[in-house]
C-alpha cells in the first residue's frame, strides 16, 4: 500500500507542472509595440511595408477602461488612433475599434465599431479547440500547444490553423499575440504575408523576423532594381485631401502615367502626365489606407513608392 501511495503522489507531480504551475502573462495595460512586416508578392510586383501598433494611454469606452492603441506608417511620422484594447478577468482579450477602422491589412475588417470584439481568448484551448472568433468570415483552430522562451520567462503558445493567413505556420503567444498581425483574426492573407517582428513592453521583447536576424525592422529585396528607379517627392503623406508628387519626367515619352494600387494590388486609380511638366497634384477620392505607385515612362517603370491615406 506504501508503495502504491509513494507512486501515485510521483505521477501527480509530474503532471502538475503542465497543468498547474505555468504562470499565465497578461497583455500589458500600459506601454508596448509590435512592429509588423507585410510582404506583397502577387508574382511581378513587390512591395515590402513595416509598420507598428503602438499602446499608449487609456480611455473609456462604454463603461469599460481601455489601453488606447496606435497605428503608425514606417513612411510616416504620424500616428493614427484605431482603438481601445482590454483584458477582462478571464484571459479574454477585447478591441473596441474606432469607428471606420479597420486593421492595417483588410479586409474583412471589424464587424463593429460601435462594440467590442473578442480579439484573443486565452482559457480553455486545446488542441482541437475551434475558438469562436470572428466565426462570419474565419475558421481559426487550435492545432498544439507549447511553450516558447520570451526573455527568461516561458509563455504559452498556441498554434494556430486561421483559414484566413496563406502562409503558415502562425501562432498566439500568451501577452503577445499572433505571431502574424496583432489583429490577424480580424485580417487576411492572400498575395501578402504578414510577420509580426517583435514585441516589446517594459519588461519584455520577442523577436519573430523571417530569417531569424534580431532586428525590430526588416526588408526584403525586391525584383525592382531600387538604385536605378527615380526618387519622387510625395507630400503630404499621410494625404488627406490633395496629394502631390514632384519627379523627373523625359521630355520625348508621351506616356506618362501614374498607376495606383491599393494594399490588394489592385489598380484603383491612374494618372497620365503631360510630358513637359515635372508635378502633378490630385485630389484623394480613396479611402484610409496604405497606397502604391508606379511611374511609368516610356514603357518602364522609372519610380515605385508607397503612401498613405488618412480620412
């Protein structure tokens, strides 16, 4: 009976450390990033973008308090405001966007701006586990469970099956997020890929590049050869309104022509240029969002850039 007893307490021991003893990390409530890549690759056209979600301040929504969260361009200096982010008491984790805002990357966006949206949840996942998130537009499921070392703290990992991320594999980190986008659930893949770089607070820092290298900012070659396109003065970017772009044009091509296309490749607006000026100033007739260009003259691409639209 000893015996039986002394190997009884041995195996309850050894499964208390995975079921028990695992300290859960709560997304931060005050100052964080998440540095973001995204990769478009539709087969003859790259363009590579990194850009940030910053937390800084609180506010209130709906009788709940919120870490107000920032979207901000690598091209820009400015900041915009897309929503509030919250923690409830049990491992739920809530954005309230502002309304008309969507994720860096969309569609399919929000399903509200005037509620909150589960964004994360952190209890009661295995692996199997269908979570419930953004059920109308995604399949997102639980396919194992780990942990990863983040400094010198273990947190938990979930990999993630999300019909909606192409490249795999993606995972949700507890305190982190998904590996992907901060709002991947909410977000979608299709001739882009999405990294989330790094993660840092006041007491954490996770690097996630795609090569490895320890670096919160990351760019790929691209097929263009940059050091033989023109460089062009875009202003102001992000636009709101009227947007500018000063360049240098041949005065023997006839054709030229700005072609513009949104964050899915697709062409939505095109320009032609007379041949004897060197300026052209449009009105913005697009909505919020990351934009790019191609100049063309004389039947070449002579200039390649991004800008942005802030309404």
């Amino acid at each position: 009976m000893k015996l039986k007893i002394i190997i009884l307490i041995a195996l309850i021991s050894l499964k208390l450390p995975s079921a028990f003893s695992q300290q859960y990390y709560a997304f931060p409530t005050d100052t964080a990033h998440w540095n973001t890549l995204l990769w478009f690759n539709n087969g003859s056209v790259q363009w590579v973008n990194n850009y940030q979600y910053i937390m800084q301040g609180d506010t209130v929504l709906k009788g709940e308090t919120y870490s107000k969260i920032y979207l901000k361009y690598d091209n820009s200096s400015l900041t915009q405001y897309i929503g509030g982010l919250r923690e409830d008491t049990i491992k739920n984790i809530y954005f309230f966007p502002k309304s008309n805002c969507s994720p860096a990357i969309k569609p399919p966006g929000f399903p509200s701006d005037t509620a909150e949206c589960l964004l994360y949840k952190f209890n009661n996942l295995d692996s199997g586990t269908v979570v419930p998130i953004n059920t109308a537009n995604a399949t997102i499921t639980v396919t194992s469970v780990d942990s990863v070392l983040v400094g010198n703290k273990f947190h938990k990992r979930y990999k993630i099956q999300n019909s909606n991320m192409t490249s795999l594999p993606e995972y949700w980190i507890e305190g982190i997020g998904s590996t992907k986008d901060l709002f991947s659930p909410y977000s979608q893949e299709t001739d882009w890929k999405l990294y989330t770089l790094c993660f840092e607070d006041t007491a954490t820092y996770y690097i996630n590049t795609p090569n490895g290298v320890d670096s919160c900012h990351y760019s790929l070659s691209l097929d263009l050869n940059e050091l033989s396109l023109q460089k062009i003065k875009v202003y102001p970017n992000p636009a709101t309104d009227i947007i500018h772009f000063d360049y240098t044009v041949n005065q023997k091509c006839a054709n030229n022509i700005f072609y513009i296309y949104n964050i899915e490749g697709k062409l939505v607006k095109e320009v032609g240029v007379q041949h004897n000026t060197n300026s052209i100033s449009f009105k913005v007739e697009l909505e919020s969002g990351l934009y790019f260009y191609n100049f063309i003259s004389c039947n070449e691409i002579k200039a390649s850039g991004k800008f942005n639209i802030i309404k």
